[in-house]
C-alpha cells in the first residue's frame, strides 16, 4: 500500500509547526501527487483559521504548488457547529477552497447552547468519564453528521467517532449516497477493525490521512497499517493509494454552482 495524496494536513494557520512549503516539500520527497492544507474552521476558539488571512494562505499555497511541482489544495477542517449539520464553512467561503472536510473537535464556537450541550458537552463529559454516552446522545450525534453531508458538499469526514459517539453504519450510508469519503485518520486511533468493517459494507469509499501537525508526519500511515491488517476492508476501496485519486464531490459542486 503506497499513498498517493495526503488530504489533512496543519500549518501556523491553526495549530501545525510546519509551513505549506514546508508540508509540500515533505510531500514531494515521498512522492505524493496531492496535499491539502486544511487548517482547523472557524468557529475554533483556539486554532481556527481566520478569514482575513484566506488571501496569504492562498499565496503560500499557489508558491508552494509552483515550487515543488505537488498538487496544493486549499482546504479546512470545518467544524460541525449544530444538529442540523451545520458548519463554520458558509455558502460564501465555497469559493475560497478546493477542499472541504469536517469534524467534531472540542473547544467551538456552536450555533446555539443546545447545539453545544448535545454535541460537544454531553459527549465529551462521558468520555472523560471512560463511559459509553446514552442513545439519545449517540442519535443525536448521528442526526448532525448525517445532516452535515446532506446539507453540505463535503468531501471527507474526519476522524469519526473521536471523543463522540454515533451510529457509524447510518452515517456511513449516508456518505455512501452523497460521495463524501470517511477518513481512516493516522493520528489518533478512532475505530476499530471491526467498526470498519460495518462501515465498508455500505459501500462507502475510504482514504487514509496524516492529519500531520508537522513536516515529519506528512504521509504517514502506520496506524492504518495496522488497522487494515485485521480488517476485512480491500484495498480498491481506499480512493487515495496506489496511484489512485478521489473524486471529490466538493469540486463538482463547484462547476455546477460558482
């Protein structure tokens, strides 16, 4: 298994150590065809990406793609901001990225306290207690992932199940219907082997990510290594190895809409 393209990774935009150029490099010497940047959205209090800064991300990114002869494809890890899928990517950033990912992560700006208290608040404090959340958390949890792909064009859902639970089959079908990919993310262990599993028999597409927060870990994949030895996953369902790369619906999206 030889990856093609890395699709998540940080710089000093969010909360990464290395610049794009520097990512790109890290790129070009594994010989990937594709990188994204994809800084952490908005709506972080802590590492978001700030709008006003699009334009200087934008520069060093087309120079890095010039310099290294790599694919550099502006992105964000946006983050889902409320049951109704909701993300800090609005309709008039469409136009700035090539890439769009999202999320649950900690420390957000929600759309409304009940967004935070079901989402993050709920789900967080039963994994900090090393419990399992209630069903009515992990159908709550499964309703905004599953509205986040059918009211946005998303092209990968990152690390599922991190710190959150859901229904992973449910949201599995559902990015199975709309093209978005689910990431096996090599940064953190998120799912099992048999979680995959259950997820593949959707027929929703994979690709393998770094999430890398520095040069170093652009392309790694050893925990996906490891955790596609014990699963029953084939390989030709992974979109980003081999030489293979995804289509992403973000793209179509924007030959029909902007």
């Amino acid at each position: 298994m030889i990856l093609t393209a890395d699709y998540h990774t940080h710089t000093p935009y969010s909360h990464g150590k290395n610049t794009v150029l520097e990512n790109a490099n890290a790129a070009k010497r594994l010989g990937l065809k594709e990188i994204a940047i994809t800084d952490h959205g908005f709506n972080h209090l802590l590492f978001g990406l700030k709008r006003k800064r699009l334009d200087d991300l934008r520069h060093e990114i087309d120079e890095a793609e010039r310099l290294t002869g790599v694919k550099v494809l502006m992105g964000m890890e946006s983050n889902l901001i409320s049951l109704d899928g909701d993300t800090d990517m609005k309709v008039n950033d469409l136009d700035k990225f090539d890439i769009f990912l999202f999320g649950i992560h900690e420390v957000l700006k929600y759309k409304t306290f009940n967004d935070f208290y079901n989402i993050m608040l709920c789900n967080y404090t039963a994994y900090k207690l090393g419990k399992k959340p209630s069903q009515k958390v992990i159908d709550n949890t499964t309703r905004a992932y599953i509205n986040a792909v059918k009211n946005n064009p998303v092209d990968i859902l990152t690390h599922i199940n991190y710190k959150c639970c859901c229904n992973l089959v449910e949201v599995a079908k559902a990015c199975a219907d709309y093209g978005t990919y689910i990431e096996i993310n090599t940064k953190k262990r998120h799912v099992s082997p048999e979680e995959v599993d259950m997820m593949a028999q959707t027929g929703v597409r994979f690709v393998i990510d770094s999430d890398a927060h520095s040069a170093d870990r652009v392309g790694d994949v050893k925990i996906a290594e490891e955790l596609l030895k014990d699963c029953n996953l084939p390989l030709d369902r992974i979109d980003n190895i081999d030489g293979r790369l995804p289509k992403f619906r973000f793209a179509e999206y924007k030959k029909a809409h902007l």
